[in-house]
C-alpha cells in the first residue's frame, strides 16, 4: 500500500518539522544546567525533543561580546566531544543567536563560535532581522567561511520587519521565524504600552496580534517554522500554558522558553494528545484501505486535504517522542 507521504504532500512538500520548544540562555552556568537537562530528557526518551540556543546577542555583557563567544564556544566543543559518537537521534540539539549584522560583534561571533561547529549546530539565528538582505549578508559570511551547510532562523522584531516577512519566509536558508515580543512593543517608540509584552497582554493588543499572523503565515506560505515568543512571567504556570494553546491557534508550532520549568508544559501544549493521535491513525489506516480515495468516516466524508493534517498531526506526535499507536509507527 502506498505511504502517506507519496500521496499527501501536497503543498507542504519539504515542510519543515522542528522540535516544538527553543529554550534560550545566555550565562554559562544556566546554558550547562540546560544541556544537562536536555542530555538527561535524550536519556529518558530516545532522541533530542527541544532545541538549546546559546545567547551572544542580550547574553553578553556590552564590550565583552568576543570573550562571551569565546567562552560559549569552549563549552559548545566539551558538549560536542563528549557526544561524538553518540547516534544523531540522541545527539543534543544546539544553537547559537549572533548579533544582528549591524553591530560591530556580528562577524566576530560567526567567525569565533559559528564557524568552528558549523558542523553540529542546528542553526543560527539571526536578530533583528529587517529584510531579506540581512539574510543574504548572513548566509554569504556562512558561505565564506565554510558553514554553507547552516540553516539560518530570523527574528522578526519591528514593525518593518514584520512588512517584509513574507520575503525573509522565502528565502532558501531560512527554516524559521520567530516573534520578538518585547523589541517590537519598543519599536513602536511608546504608542504601545508595557501591557503588550505580558502574557495576556500580547494576546489582546491589535498591533501585537497582527504581527503574530502575519509571521504565521510567511512560515505556513513557504513550508518554514512559526515560533512564538518568550512568556516573561515564568513563574506562573497558568499564564504560561494559556499562552501556548493560543499560539497553537494562531498557527505556531514552536515556541521559545527562557526558564527550564517552561519547557515541558511547552511541549504538551503543542504535541497532539492521545485522542488526536488516535483518530487520525484510524481514519489514515481506513484512508490508505481505501487507496487514498474518499472515505465516510463518522458520518463525514474526508478526502486527501483532510488526510493531510492528520498525517500532520501523526508527524508531530512522532516528532514529540509520544507513544504511536502500532499501526502508525509502521509509517515511521
């Protein structure tokens, strides 16, 4: 029988899939207690489930931003060489935020941390990105120096920013865009207050929400990763999960944490649950019975578009580390 990914790719062929949180730090004894968190969740499940990126950009301190790379690669080489011959599914997911290209660390931080583990890291993002010519400054320093092979991530933090996203979205190394909350309430020089950067505030301000749409879909128009912003209350639970559920309604699939008590409760917002993951492998077994054609399943007829986002669904659950049912792990 014919596989779901030989019939339902549609318009998202070659989207991409990453892991649901991107857990942020800036200070070595907090980026050591991260990576010790994520090697012990690799240990538990299997495989690397959230991504870890080491802050250069608001991590350092200000005229000490070559000695911060400088210490952030030394400890990016220990992590590496001591999973060097670990299996891929378990190696740890880590990446790095430069400086935007118009501060004066910018090509110190590639040159002095990127560089050096282009090979390893997943990727590198790229700050206050305003156009799609910042991404080509980026990739042809990468290309220059022998890290061709990098994915490039962009924050969208200024309201000109958020005009040409669409354009950052379609460029062929960016694989994610991520909503920077709290620069783009201040680029809007005090005409939005300190109440659009709360947890519940980013969710009622128009400026705000339009922003957060418009990012969604440049990802979701090019098969790219939406990635919401950081939850600054990180002590509050309850705040933090009605964040998530939704960002999840607004199309994002990935969002930053800034606190290692934020990143489990991230990755259930945004994993399907059981009886998600249990409907869709039962309506795709009856789908694939039926060669993919229409199907009454429940009373409703379903066709290829629906099968489509739940194989969508199946695809995330399995990217989460969650139990599959039999029959759909066969698919994987």
């Amino acid at each position: 029988m014919l596989h779901p990914n030989s019939v339902l790719l549609g318009a998202h062929a070659g989207a991409v899939f990453l892991p649901a949180v991107d857990h942020y730090c800036g200070l070595p004894k907090r980026i050591e207690k991260a990576l010790a968190l994520q090697a012990e969740w690799i240990r538990a499940h299997g495989f690397c489930g959230f991504d870890v990126t080491l802050d250069c950009e608001d991590g350092a301190p200000v005229g000490a931003e070559e000695f911060h790379a400088n210490q952030l690669s030394v400890l990016v080489k220990s992590v590496f060489d001591a999973t060097k011959n670990v299996a891929f599914e378990r190696q740890p997911r880590c990446a790095v935020r430069i400086h935007p290209v118009d501060h004066r660390a910018f090509e110190s931080d590639v040159r002095l941390l990127v560089v050096p583990h282009a090979e390893r890291l997943t990727h590198v993002m790229l700050p206050k990105a305003e156009s799609v010519a910042d991404v080509i400054r980026l990739v042809a320093l990468l290309d220059q120096l022998g890290a061709a092979q990098l994915p490039v991530h962009c924050l969208i933090e200024s309201p000109l920013a958020v005009h040409n996203a669409f354009e950052i979205a379609a460029h062929h190394r960016v694989q994610s865009l991520s909503f920077g909350l709290m620069d783009f309430v201040s680029a809007h020089g005090g005409a939005l207050d300190e109440a659009a950067m709360s947890a519940s505030g980013q969710f009622s301000n128009p400026q705000v929400l339009r922003a957060k749409l418009e990012i969604a879909a440049a990802c979701h128009a090019y098969g790219k990763v939406p990635s919401h912003c950081v939850v600054t209350e990180f002590n509050d639970a309850a705040a933090l999960q009605r964040a998530a559920a939704q960002a999840r309604e607004m199309g994002y699939t990935r969002m930053w944490s800034i606190h290692p008590n934020q990143i489990a409760p991230i990755l259930q917002a945004f994993a399907p649950n059981s009886a998600q993951i249990a409907k869709a492998t039962e309506l795709l077994l009856a789908a694939q019975a039926a060669d993919w054609a229409p199907i009454r399943y429940s009373d409703v007829l379903h066709d290829r578009a629906s099968y489509r986002l739940y194989w969508s669904q199946l695809q995330r659950a399995h990217a989460a580390g969650l139990t599959l049912p039999r029959a759909a792990r066969a698919w994987f």
